[in-house]
C-alpha cells in the first residue's frame, strides 16, 4: 500500500474541486481519509434551559434546522467525494470517510486528526470564504498551514 492522506473536507466547491485534484493526480495505492469537523454550533440546539435569552428561544428552531441542513449536506459532499474516488477507480478499501464534532477548533482538528491517522499529507481546498472575509477572519486553510508543523500540507486552487 502506499501512503495515506487525509483530505479535510466541508460541502464548498473548493472541497470539491480537491476531491478531483486527488482523482486525477494520486495513485490509486494510496490510501484516504474523507474528513470533516462537525462545527459547534450544533450544540446549542441541544439546549433547552429556562436561562436561554427570549429571542433566541423563538428562533432556536429555525437556527437548529439550518444547521440540520448543513450537516445533511456535509455528509452529501462526503459521499460525492467517495464516489467521485471509487469511479475514478480508488478501491473502497482504501477510502475511508470520517467526521468528527468541533473540538479545538475546525484547523486544529483536522490537524489532530492527520496525527492520530497517521497521515502523510493533508490536503484541503485553498479557500471558502471571500478575499475580504479571509483578510480580516483567516481561513481555515491558513490556520491548517499554520499549524501542520509535522505534515505536508497540499492545497488546492
């Protein structure tokens, strides 16, 4: 078998657009981890206290359904990646798909998480947010560059 890579992915076209990078470029020995951090935000429509401010309150529910929706098309985005791989003849058993809840933060887990499986590289779509935004926010693409200190970081235009 050849080496493992991680592609961190969310449901942007940038994320996509590295799925195809990796379809048409790497070797099909190569074994891949399809990853995505489940944003914190998804736990507040778990709370259901007396103390929550009123105005929230009325719209926790539309809030939670959006987030319901993003998280539906964060599983749709790493399924399409899976299949992209597998018609571009990657053999299953050499792709294997994860989430994981937000913890540190989106960049220091997908970090962590190239660590704990061993990667040999990570590889993300460059950006997901404007230039404006990405000037005064950073992106998470940044942040992964700036802190894989042990890992190769490709990314994808």
């Amino acid at each position: 078998m050849g080496k493992r890579f991680l592609v961190a992915l969310d449901y942007s076209e940038n994320a996509a657009r590295a799925v195809d990078f990796v379809a048409d470029t790497f070797s099909r020995e190569h074994a891949l981890i399809l990853f995505s951090v489940i944003p914190k935000t998804a736990a507040v429509c778990e709370l259901e206290a007396d103390t929550l401010v009123p105005h929230f309150s009325s719209q926790q529910k539309a809030f939670c359904q959006i987030e319901d929706e993003k998280e539906l098309a964060l599983k749709t985005a790493l399924q399409r990646a899976k299949e992209t791989l597998l018609e571009a003849g990657f053999p299953e058993e050499n792709i294997q798909v994860k989430t994981s809840p937000q913890k540190k933060g989106i960049a220091r887990d997908i970090v962590a998480e190239a660590e704990r499986s061993n990667a040999d590289m990570l590889i993300l779509g460059r950006r997901g947010i404007s230039g404006f935004k990405e000037f005064f926010l950073g992106s998470i693409s940044q942040k992964v560059l700036q802190l894989s200190k042990e890992k190769s970081v490709l990314l994808v235009q």
